[in-house]
C-alpha cells in the first residue's frame, strides 16, 4: 500500500501545512519569522540550527524533518491567498540525525542550501533568477531552480531535494505515477520505463536518444503530477523575464 501521496510523508505534511488556506502568509513551523529565520552573518550552521530549533520547534529537531536528517524552514506570502508572491525555503541535510546533528555529534556535518523567491530583491541585473537557490549565505554561488517557466516553484524545489538527497524515494514515486499513466496507454508496447532507467544507470546515452518521446512524456506527465499535489503557483511567465540566457 502506498504510504504517501509525494515523495515522502514528511513532504505531505509540510503540503498541508504551508497552504495558504484564506491566509495571506504562512510558515513551516508555524511560528517561524523572517527576523529570527534567517542566517546572520557568519553564522555557523550548526549554531544556527539549534538556535531555531530552540526558538521555534520547543527544542525539537523532529518537528522540522521531512526525513531524519533532513530538516526544513520556510515562509510564505501569497497574493489573493492563493498566489505564490514570495518563498523562502532553507533546508540542513546532515550526515547524522537529527536529533544528533542538535546535540553536536563529534565529526557529523551538513550541507544548507536555501531557496528564495522574492521580487523587491533582484540584485543586478539578471544575477537572481525567480526562484534561485544560495547553497550558503547571501554572497555564495547562486543558480536558478529547475522548471522553465512552470509556476510550481514549491514543488519543484522539493523534488530537486529528493532527487538530490533520497534518490530512491524520488524514484519510488516516478514508478508509481507512471505505472498510472502506463495503465492508460491504448496499445500494447512494453513500458518504456525499465529500459531508460537501465540506459541512464549504465550510460548508454543512444539509448536514451531513442526513448526521447517516451522520456518527453514521463515529463510532462510528472509536471502535471506535481501541479496536483500543490495547486499554489507563482505566474510561471515572471521567471522568463529574468531567465538568462535564453533556454528556450
């Protein structure tokens, strides 16, 4: 039996938390404010993690975890509350728990990156893409996230995580919503899927080049998949005006 409806139950969780549901801003936790979230600087990350943590979670790392080292703090502004206007997701994937991670294990380490989305702060010109991931502070590298000119920035943020951190999990769900479209196919071709997972996990990129519609398709339809599971977008044509250079 399935056991979520996304990538993860945590996932789902946060979901349903941070819709805006008749609210003009939301938060994961809760409580969470844009004075106290935000990574001072020169703050240390493990420093940092606890201080929130303590501030916001009652001292409880598991109440911000999607997986048990993977913790996650973001707000929300949403116009006509329903609309995606501002998003700032920051995330600590570490090499332990939690639990330890909060505790300061001896030799365990993270990795923060943060995903903003905000358009009173777009920097020089063409230097913040909307939506754009730090992977430190505000002065590290920056790169735009994946997604074209799709408006689910939230979702699409948190697939990049999956399949990034729980590539298995991600996977998981590809199989899954798949094997739904699969069942719709009129004809009676051999599913596509087992072959071009095997093409990339063994490097046969004329594989792939064969598969190309096939591929064009689990796409489009893990895009729509994705647009199911959360309805609340930002206006996808915003992020061509900053895109550079030109993708498509």
């Amino acid at each position: 039996m399935r056991e979520s409806q996304s990538f993860a139950i945590g996932v789902d969780r946060l979901l349903q938390q941070i819709r805006p549901h008749g609210r003009s801003e939301t938060a994961f936790p809760r409580t969470l404010s844009a004075s106290g979230a935000r990574r001072a600087p020169g703050e240390d990350l493990q420093n940092w993690f606890v201080r929130l943590i303590d501030e916001f979670c009652d001292q409880d790392p598991n109440s911000v975890a999607l997986e048990d080292n993977l913790a996650i703090f973001a707000r929300f502004v949403w116009t006509d509350r329903t609309r995606l206007r501002y998003a700032n997701i920051q995330t600590l994937c570490a090499t332990c728990s939690l639990d330890d991670y909060y505790l300061g294990a001896a030799g365990q380490e993270a990795v923060y990156l943060r995903m903003d989305l905000d358009y009173e702060s777009l920097g020089d010109p063409f230097s913040h893409p909307l939506a754009h991931i730090h992977v430190d502070g505000d002065s590290s590298l920056r790169f735009a996230l994946d997604g074209g000119a799709g408006g689910n920035v939230v979702m699409d943020f948190l697939e990049f995580l999956y399949r990034t951190f729980f590539p298995d999990k991600w996977l998981r769900w590809v199989e899954w919503e798949w094997a739904r479209e699969f069942d719709g196919f009129s004809d009676a071709t051999p599913d596509p899927l087992p072959r071009i997972f095997a093409a990339f996990r063994s490097g046969q990129f004329h594989v792939l080049r064969g598969c190309s519609v096939e591929i064009d398709r689990l796409k489009r339809m893990l895009r729509k998949r994705k647009d199911e599971l959360f309805e609340h977008h930002m206006d996808g044509s915003d992020r061509l005006i900053l895109e550079y250079p030109l993708a498509r």
